[in-house]
C-alpha cells in the first residue's frame, strides 16, 4: 500500500495542472496550491501516508462526499 501511495505523490509532484484555489473562500485562499497529502486506513487498524497528510485543511468541498455516503448508507 505504501509503495501504491508513493507513486501517486511522484506523480502529484510532477503535475503542472493543479487547477486553482477557491480564493472566494477566504479559509481557502490562504491554501499552499503546492501541498499534497493522502491518508488510507485500512479496516485492519493499518494507516498509511505520504506527502502533507498531516497538515491540518479546510474540509469545505470534500465534506460533500460524507454528506452522500451517510444519506446513501441510511437508505439501503
């Protein structure tokens, strides 16, 4: 898994397109467009990281995804 996340952050780090921050947002538009992290728990307890995935963040537009898979869950 470790090996799977240090590829993807290689080739974040590479990227020139990285599309541009939400400056009408003003927790946003103080945000490093540079930055870079992701976290994988797995069910096991296991955790795994690269990149900034301990740096603190707005959650302002990826809270939308929980919103859809807590009303998702409950309809099943």
């Amino acid at each position: 898994m470790q090996h799977i996340l240090n590829e993807i952050a290689d080739i974040m780090n590479l990227s020139t397109d990285r599309g541009k921050v939400a400056d009408y947002i003003p927790e946003l538009a103080e945000v490093n467009l540079n930055q870079f992290g992701i976290s994988v728990a797995l069910p096991t307890g296991q955790v795994f990281s690269v990149g900034c995935a301990q740096q603190l963040f707005s959650i302002q537009s990826i809270s939308k995804v929980f919103s859809l898979t807590a009303g998702i869950r409950k309809n099943r």
